[in-house]
C-alpha cells in the first residue's frame, strides 16, 4: 500500500480499521468514500486491501466471520483473484448458489482482466509443472531401478568371483549407488540422471521412455527456473516503482485528482435515453448483433454519438472486429476529445493490437479519462459488457520487461532456484553438461546391452538369464513361456525355481506397495504405468505448490492454499491406493498367465 | 490290554487285534518313541508316528518326495492350527496340493515304515485301548495287519542283505550315463527306484519320490546296482549331501533376499525423507512460492 497516494492510503488503512464480523453502516460509508477516492487517482483496484483485512480477522479471531466485510471489498478489489476465490469456497461451503454464479463471474471476469496476474498465472503454471515434473523424475528413476535391480546385481556380482557368496557385495554396491547420492545430499536431477544411466542397459523400450521422459523434464524444469526467476525479478519490481505484480501498475508520479464533480452522461430527449438503455441492455445480455444495430442506429441518427460510437466499439471489440471498434473508439474521441472512456478503450485497443507507440502516446490521456468517468459499479465481469476495459499495464514496461525475458531467461537459467533442488554441488553451468551425459551414458548402456551379455530378469518369475539382445525377446524366461510353472521334474531345480518365485513375488508385491505403480512394469504395462506416474505426480505437485503459497504467508492466498494443500494429499493417497492395486492385480495377471502364481499349479 | 513286548510280541500283539476284529488304538512304545496304531473292525486305518521322529510324519514324507515345499509345509502346518484341529493330509486334499490318491499311498507307506520301525523293537511296552473307529473319509482303504505282517517278517528277513550290497553309511546314487533301459523289463520295485532317480540323488528322497519303503527301496537300488544301471559312492564330505546342501543355499538365499529387503526398506525410507526436503519441506516450499507475488 505504500505506493498509493497519500489520500487513498489512509482511506485504505481506515477501511481495515472499521471492518467488524458484522458489517456497519460507518465501514460501508468507509468503502465507498474508498472507492470515490480510487476512481479520484484512476485507481481500479486495490488487491492487497483484502488481505489486510482478512489478515486483521484472523488475528483477531473472527477470520470464519469475515465473508461480509470481504464482500463489501468486491468494491475496492474487484480485480483481486484471491478475493473472488475466496468468495466462492466461502458460497459453496455455506451453499449460497445465488450468490455462488455471481462469484464465480466475478473470478472469471478478475482472471481475464487483471492483466498483470497473467504472469503470476504463468509463473504459478510453471511452479506447478516444475514441481509435477521433478515427482515424476523422481519416481520413474526409483521405479526404473527397481526394476532392474535383480539383473544389475547379478552383473555387478559378476565383480566378486571370489567371494563365497558374490551376490551379498554386489547387492551392497548397488544399494551405495542409489542411497550414496542421497546421502551426499546430491540434487534431485543428479541422482535421477544417476539412477537412469546405471538401469538404462535393462530397460525395456517403454521403460527406456519413461526414463527419457524424466530427463527430459529435468531440463525442462532446470531451463523453467529461469523464467521463474526473471519472473520472480519482475514480481520484485513492484517495490521499487514499476509495473507489475499484485497490484498493477503503481506509477511513479500518480495523476492530480479532479477538482470538479462527476460528469454527467449527457442526452436531453427521454426517446434517445431509452434506446441507448435497451442498447445498452442488449449488449449487456449479449446479444452483440442486435446490440451493434442499434447502437449504429443511435449514431446515424445523431443521438447520443460519443457514448455510442463507444458501446458500438465495446461490441465490434467483443465480436471480434478489432480494426472496426479502433475506428469507433476513435471516433468518439473526436465526438469528445475532453475525455472520456473511449479514451481509455481505445489506449487499451492499441495495446491488443501491439500498437505500442500509439498506446504510449494516448496513455495520459487515457488515465485522464478514468478519473473524470463516473463510479458506477466496478465488476471484474462486467467490464467488458460494461464501459471499460481494463488492464494497468503500461506499454513501455511491457516492451521493456519482455525485452529483459528474452535476453535474460536462459542466461541466468544457471542461477534460477531449481538448480540447488537439482544440481546442488555442481557449479551453475554445469547442470545441462549433466543432464546430456547422463543421457548420452544411458544411450551408450543401451547399445552395449545388444552387444554385451547382461543378466535379464525374468518378469513373471524372476529367473536369471544371460541375453545379449533386446530385452523384450528375453523378460520372460523360457519356462514360463511354455508355462510349466512349477512342474519342473528334477526335484531340487524344481526348489530353487519355487524359491525363486515366492521371493520375486514378494519383491514386485513390496514394490508396488511402496512405489505405486511400479507393479504394472513388470506386467509389460509400461506406458501406461508412464500415464499413471504423471496422474500420480500432478497432485503431488499440487501440494508442493500450494505448501509453497501456505509458507508465503499472505492472508485469504494462505487460507485457500490449506484447503488445496487437504485436497491434493486427499488425491495423492487415494491415486497411491488405487496404484498399488493396479500394479499388483497386474502382476498377479501376469503371472497366472504364466502359471506361476498361488492359483494354479 | 497292555503289556511289555518281551512278553507278548508285536506280531502277536497284531494278530489278536486283527483276529478278533477289534477297534480302537494300539500304542507301542520303545527306543524313547510312541507310535500309535488306529484299527476299525480289526483293520489298520491310521497311524501317528512319535512327533520326535519327523522323518515318518506325513507332511516330511510329502516335502521329501517334491510335494510340498519348505515354505509351502510351513503354511499349511501353521493353518492346521487354525484349521479345526484338522489333519494335514486332509488340509492338502482340501487345497488340492495333492490328490486323494497321492494321500491314501503315503498314508499306506507312512503305515507301513512305523510298523516296521516298531517290528524292531525288542524292549518296549504296548496298551491296546478299546473304542469305535471310523475309517477317515480322506484316507485309504483300511489295511490288513497280516499282509503287513509278512511283508514286516520279510524286511526284518532280508533287509540286511539287501542293505549290504550298499555302500555302508550316507551314500548318493544316479543313473549309470548312457545307460538305455525297458522299466517294463524290471521288478515293480527297481522301475520306481529307476523313475525317482532324476528327481534326486539322495536314495531316501528317491525313495520318498518313489513311494517305498527303505526296505523296498532297498532292495530295488541294490537289484539295479547288482544290472550296472546305477552308480553309488559314499558320502565322504558334508558338501557332498545334496540335500543338505541344497537347504543350506535356500537357506543363505532366503537371508541374503531378508538382507536385501530390509537394506532397501531402509534405502527408500531415506529416499522418502529426501524427496520431503527436497519438494516438501519449509525451505523448498520457499522455491515454490514465487506465484504468490503476483496475487
């Protein structure tokens, strides 16, 4: 709020003042006079205002309480986001349905409109990728080692000839390869990467993709980090007067207010008020056609003229016809150079169309207008049926600010915040040097596992072969293919291979309980295992980012994210449930297939 | 009735009872060991071995042949004890791990190897308890005590003999390589033996496997050894014990897939808490707030 002019400031700070559980007439009088002030300084919303006050409530412990007072800021904050959401899981859980759809407008119309959230939607899309894409990593590099873990240990126990029981190293080095990392406190693309390479030689090619789609979304991940980070820089920016983040466009020398009145709409004749009304309500219901005709009616017979070149402009703009409604927006500017919403359309027309220059020429003008229009009743969903469209943004900034994201994004994508998650130990630019040899050592475990004679493990039993070909020719051993089961004749074969199936069983079951999901592998269902790790993943990363808006602390965002942080835990265990099912009915499947399960014999 | 068998021997202890057709139960103790002997009208329908001698008790004689794993025994003995006190031969029936006729020949060959463990005896008491028997529905036919009888006074006749054209002590035996043979041209009890000897090279699992007696395994090994089909060493290390051995790296897998198991439960459990500090924690949750300043 520091950034506000002095008058609407303090109007501010009283406004959170007189807010009670109960709503006064002395706190509505409070906001309105708000409001008038604002609309004075061209001021359309103040989005902090509602978190002051829901901040306010919950310290002082009527924080359930607070839905009147944070209505009655629909009309200071009609472009914050967080307040229209907070409104509308405040109209589902007291089941206000009337009041719900209104909402719900309110939010639609706030998302579409506030312009400078868009990024902050773009930055919150990329968190939330970001963080879906780094579970994914993270589990496909657990499952696909898993998964190969009984072949690799047999190779890796081809190391230890000398040993009685060679198996016992081999399984030691291997578990140092996957928890050493950890333990080192390696990021988690290194450790993925690492996982990955040393199973890619016992992949299947499904599996193969599963892995290749994890490294490819680390350096997804990595290379979003420097966007999120200019993001963050841009976000930043707001302290130190420029022109984005939760507030707008904060300019650095705000407008002197009006030292007249409110102009009135002019028109003399009732038959002129009234056709402009049914124009108008036309447009407002949405019928643009019938709206356009008569508002070109109006203007061709002289009523009117300013106001309906400008409505006709709004409608041409919502049909589409963007040259036609510059030319209507225009053209009430001439009708009425003094001021003025088609000022402000018409600013905001120029920058739909890219016309920078032009936007940057009118800006003044525009901003002018604003506070000399009249304070009729903001909503966020109205404006556009409305007489206004408007976005804060300021042309320059924005040609500026993109500029930056262009030249900056990937340069400083080596000091974006993913790379200590990531990369932590590795120097900044080493990150995608990383990731490429760990795709190049996996591509290079692949090919040598045509040509070098590798373990493979039996997928249904778990019987060790040596193949030096594609896995998909070898994961099902040669007795299970001519499904004898157990029915080998020589009797302490026959043991080794019962022995060899209840702990394979018990192996895939332990890994499908922990792991979800990972059951399906060995079932030969990989890419819809790699379907199930994103489902699996997306609500995972769901609570990463709304435990990342809970530690920001801010009011009504922290007390929605408590709520989606409940929700996505409520997901994430119900999809690990249902996962560890599918794996293990899969493997079950799979093996009565191939007459080793319990069943049949 | 009781008595001591240096008074009243077992083959007359059995006479009488199958004579006079009597029903109830025959406990004949010697050796530190109680075999119990159940008769209907006079026959033999069940036996329970002494618990201390677990080479007779049905579900070893069932593993020994390939029936049942260790594992598999281990299950079905723990569920016989939630099972209604029911019998384990009857459990593996109702299973269907084995078939009711797979169960009425052990049954008769686990008759057969107590009495002529009991036959043995010279010192030792018996007590014959008179009461209705029903033969078990599971089981096979009742037998009779003097056929067994016969067959008991021929074991006890030339079971040295055959014994002794083996090799003295633990031995291993297979099948002579090369050798091509008609098991219709040999004796019942030499194409049982010549069958179960791919199945191991322990004779008494080939036994098992064959469903025989020692006695009449015996007797088969020594006449295949006697044609050349066979070849029998002794046991002169204990790696040599097959079986032995074979339990031994069943047993070392079974720990090193506990120790496997275990190191990766901790393995993941590390995982799992690494995976918390990198996307859950407070400080990661710092990374993942960057949106919010736009709200």
């Amino acid at each position: 709020m520091a950034r506000y002019p002095v008058a609407v400031r303090e109007q501010a700070l009283r406004v959170v003042e007189a807010a009670s559980p109960v709503p006064t007439e002395t706190f509505a009088l409070e906001v309105r006079t708000l409001r008038k002030r604002m609309f004075d300084y061209g001021i359309l919303s103040l989005n902090a205002l509602p978190d002051l006050v829901f901040d306010r409530a919950a310290k002082e412990g009527w924080k359930r309480k607070a839905y009147g007072p944070l209505r009655e800021m629909t009309r200071v904050a009609p472009l914050s986001v967080p307040l229209w959401a907070w409104l509308v899981r405040e109209d589902v859980l007291r089941f206000a349905p009337d009041r719900f759809f209104s909402d719900v407008g309110g939010l639609a119309g706030a998302a579409r409109e506030f312009a400078p959230a868009l990024p902050g939607y773009a930055a919150w899309l990329l968190m939330l990728a970001s963080a879906t894409a780094c579970w994914f990593a993270a589990w496909a590099s657990i499952v696909v080692l898993l998964r190969a873990r009984t072949a690799l240990t047999a190779d890796l126990s081809r190391m230890f000839r000398g040993f009685r029981y060679p198996e016992i190293p081999a399984a030691l080095l291997l578990w140092c390869g996957f928890a050493g990392p950890v333990l080192f406190g390696a990021g988690l693309g290194v450790c993925a990467v690492f996982w990955i390479a040393l199973s890619a030689g016992y992949l299947r090619r499904g599996e193969l993709a599963i892995a290749v789609a994890a490294i490819l979304l680390l350096a997804g991940v990595f290379f979003a980090g420097g966007v999120i980070d200019l993001l963050g820089r841009l976000a930043g920016g707001t302290q130190s007067g420029e022109w984005f983040a939760a507030e707008g466009y904060l300019p650095g020398q705000w407008p002197e207010p009006p030292s007249t009145g409110q102009s009135s709409r002019p028109g003399t004749q009732w038959d002129g008020m009234i056709r402009f009304s049914r124009a108008r309500a036309e447009m407002q219901s949405g019928n643009l056609q019938v709206a356009e005709r008569m508002w070109s009616e109006l203007i061709r017979d002289g009523r009117e003229v300013a106001g309906a070149y400008n409505n006709r402009g709004l409608v041409r703009a919502r049909l589409g016809k963007t040259e036609e409604a510059l030319s209507d927006f225009e053209a009430a500017v001439g009708q009425n150079p003094s001021g003025g919403p088609a000022h402000w359309n018409s600013y905001q027309m120029y920058l739909v169309t890219f016309r920078l220059e032009q936007a940057a020429r009118i800006q003044s003008a525009a901003w002018a207008s604003i506070g000399k229009s009249p304070p009729f009743d903001f909503r966020a969903e109205e404006m556009t049926h409305g007489e206004l469209v408007p976005s804060p943004l300021r042309a320059e900034g924005i040609r500026e600010k993109f500029g930056l994201l262009r030249e900056g994004g990937f340069r400083n994508a080596g000091e974006n915040p993913f790379r200590a998650l990531l990369f932590r130990f590795l120097p900044g630019g080493w990150g995608p040097a990383f990731l490429v040899v760990g795709c190049l050592w996996a591509g290079a475990g692949r090919l040598l596992s045509r040509k070098v004679w590798l373990h493979s493990a039996c997928r249904s039993c778990g019987t060790l072969t040596m193949v030096a070909r594609t896995r998909e020719t070898a994961d099902i051993c040669n007795s299970c293919r001519a499904q004898v089961g157990r029915g080998l004749r020589g009797g302490e074969e026959r043991e080794r291979r019962i022995l060899n199936i209840h702990l394979h069983r018990r192996y895939v079951r332990a890994c499908t309980v922990l792991i979800p999901g990972s059951g399906a592998l060995w079932a030969g269902k990989d890419l819809r295992a790699m379907v199930y790790g994103f489902a699996f993943c997306a609500p995972l990363g769901v609570l990463t980012v709304s435990l990342g808006g809970l530690a920001a602390g801010r009011g009504l965002l922290s007390d929605m994210q408590s709520m989606v942080a409940g929700a996505a835990i409520a997901c994430a265990v119900l999809l690990w449930a249902g996962g560890a099912w599918w794996g293990w009915r899969s493997f079950e499947a799979l093996q009565l297939r191939y007459n080793v399960a319990e069943e049949r014999t | 009735m009781q008595g001591k068998i240096s008074d009243f021997s077992i083959p007359e202890i059995f006479q009488l009872v199958s004579s006079q057709g009597k029903s109830g139960s025959l406990a004949i103790s010697g050796n530190d060991r109680i075999t119990i002997f159940l008769f209907s009208d006079g026959r033999i329908v069940d036996v329970q071995p002494d618990r201390r001698e677990p080479r007779s008790l049905l579900g070893t004689m069932l593993r020994d042949a390939g029936h049942l794993t260790d594992s598999e025994l281990k299950r079905f003995l723990d569920a016989q004890g939630g099972g209604g006190g029911k019998k384990i031969g009857e459990l593996l029936v109702e299973k269907g791990k084995i078939s009711r006729e797979v169960l009425a020949r052990f049954l008769t060959l686990q008759v057969k190897e107590c009495l002529f463990e009991v036959l043995t005896l010279k010192d030792g008491e018996y007590r014959f308890e008179g009461f209705a028997v029903r033969p078990p529905p599971w089981g096979g036919e009742p037998l009779r005590p003097d056929v067994l009888m016969m067959e008991g006074m021929q074991f006890l006749d030339e079971y040295p003999m055959y014994r002794g054209k083996l090799p003295p002590g633990p031995f291993r035996v297979s099948r002579h390589k090369g050798e091509k043979v008609d098991v219709k041209a040999l004796s019942p009890e030499e194409g049982a033996v010549w069958k179960a000897l791919e199945f191991s090279d322990d004779p008494d699992r080939v036994f098992r496997k064959a469903c025989l007696t020692g006695f009449e395994g015996a007797k088969g090994l020594s006449l295949l050894l006697e044609r050349g089909l066979v070849d029998a060493g002794t046991v002169t290390r204990e790696g040599d014990d097959t079986a032995l051995r074979l339990r031994r790296e069943l047993s070392v897998r079974r720990g090193i897939d506990a120790g496997n198991a275990f190191l990766w439960a901790v393995g993941l459990a590390i995982a799992a808490a690494w995976l918390y500090r990198s996307l859950l924690s407070p400080s990661a949750a710092g990374i993942f707030s960057e949106w919010t300043k736009f709200f």
